[in-house]
C-alpha cells in the first residue's frame, strides 16, 4: 500500500482558511519610533535610534513626575508625525493642553493627530476595536500609534456605578481583569499590521518587606500581556 505524502503547502491553506485570525510565519517590527534618549532607546531595542516597535504594546510605568507623558505624548507622538505615522492619542487625565505639546513639537492638525479625552476602559476597549475592524478592510493600510495617557486613570462601569450611589467600596477586582484584556486583546490584534500601542501607567510603594521595588497599578495580568515594559 502507497503511503501519501504529507503536503505541508495545502496543510498550510487549509489552516489559514479554517482558522479566522490565524497568522503564519513571523510577524518582527519594520518600524520604530525614537524615544527621543538614545540611552532609553538602546535599553528597550538594542539599538540607539530604535524606541517602540509597532506592532506590539509597549507600557512605561513609573512614579509622578519621571516623564512618561514627555517622552509617550510628547517626544513618541512628534518622532511618529516625523515619520508618516497617524497618532491617536487617548488622554484619561484630561491633562494633554494643546499648547503644551506645541511646545513639545507636536502637531495637532487633524490630518497628523486625532485626540480622544476619555475615562472608561470600556469605551477604549470599543474604539480600538472600531477601528481595527475598518482598518483591516481598508485597500491601503496607514501607520498608526494609539498612545494612552495614563491606564492608571481608566474608570470601570462599576466605578461609576458607585460613585453615583456613594458608595466607595472598589470594583471588587474589575479594573486588573479588564486592563489585562484591553493589552492581551490589543497584543493579539496589532501583531500582523502596522499598528502600535504606547500607555502610560502610575507605580506606587510596595508595602511588602520582602519586595521593595515600587509596583505598577491595575494588577500584574496587563504587565505580563504588555510585549514590552518600562519601569521609570
């Protein structure tokens, strides 16, 4: 009895075809933008004129006052307009004034920023995936930013539900879950296109003996989701 070949090339198709979302192959960066410090710069890619890949998701975490707004909405966002990038820059803090990045070189014409001032996690969530699901149906495809100044802002519906009532008890949990699957989803979604993520994010003291290091806010899940952390 003849035994068949195994054809990897129609495996291949076939795979592709049966699984919505499936990608093939290796998807590396092709584009990067410049943090504006060359020593940073090094530190993330190796490289001293290579920042952020897009692609992936890059959090920068650090205590108020380190620089993360300067370096993700300032110096990230003019390097990307530098290169063709289109910026969408989702403020939580409502803190982004238009004449402070101006001084950071930014250019907030429509045609090179879109500027979003929100405070759900939900409604981030929906706008991200709005968008990627127009994007991938679009002929020719533009290089796009996403940066999120801060993810420590970020209110859950619960968040409001009880301040509405007066009643200040927490979200029981909610905000680590839904961070985390904003980055996971996000990961997942930019890895095959041009499409990049920067956030922000605040750390605060450890009250652990044993573990001193200051820690990142809204739970460990997004950290280990993000493709690459910066603890300032």
């Amino acid at each position: 009895m003849a035994t068949k070949a195994f054809d990897l090339s129609k495996f291949r198709k076939t795979l592709t075809k049966s699984i919505e979302g499936l990608g093939v192959g290796f998807n590396d960066p092709t584009d990067w933008v410049s943090t504006g410090n060359f020593t940073l710069n090094y530190l993330i890619s190796g490289d001293f004129n290579k920042g952020i890949p897009l692609g992936k998701v890059t959090v920068f975490a650090g205590e108020s006052g380190a620089g993360k707004s300067f370096i993700c909405s300032g110096n990230l966002v003019r390097n990307a307009q530098a290169q063709g990038i289109y910026v969408i820059l989702i403020d939580t803090e409502n803190a982004l004034d238009e004449k402070w990045l101006h001084a950071l070189g930014v250019d907030t014409g429509e045609d090179k920023l879109l500027k979003l001032n929100m405070a759900m996690i939900d409604d981030v969530a929906k706008t991200i995936h709005e968008f990627m699901k127009e994007y991938k149906e679009m002929s020719e495809r533009p290089k796009v930013l996403f940066v999120i100044d801060s993810l420590g802002m970020l209110l859950t519906p619960t968040d409001i539900n009880q301040f509405q009532a007066g009643d200040m008890k927490g979200d029981m949990g909610r905000k680590p879950k839904a961070l985390t699957s904003l980055v996971r989803n996000c990961v997942n979604m930019f890895g095959s296109y041009n499409v990049g993520m920067v956030c922000t994010n605040h750390t605060y003291a450890s009250q652990d003996m044993f573990d001193p290091d200051d820690k990142i806010s809204g739970g460990q899940g997004f950290v280990y989701a993000s493709s690459i952390v910066v603890a300032m």
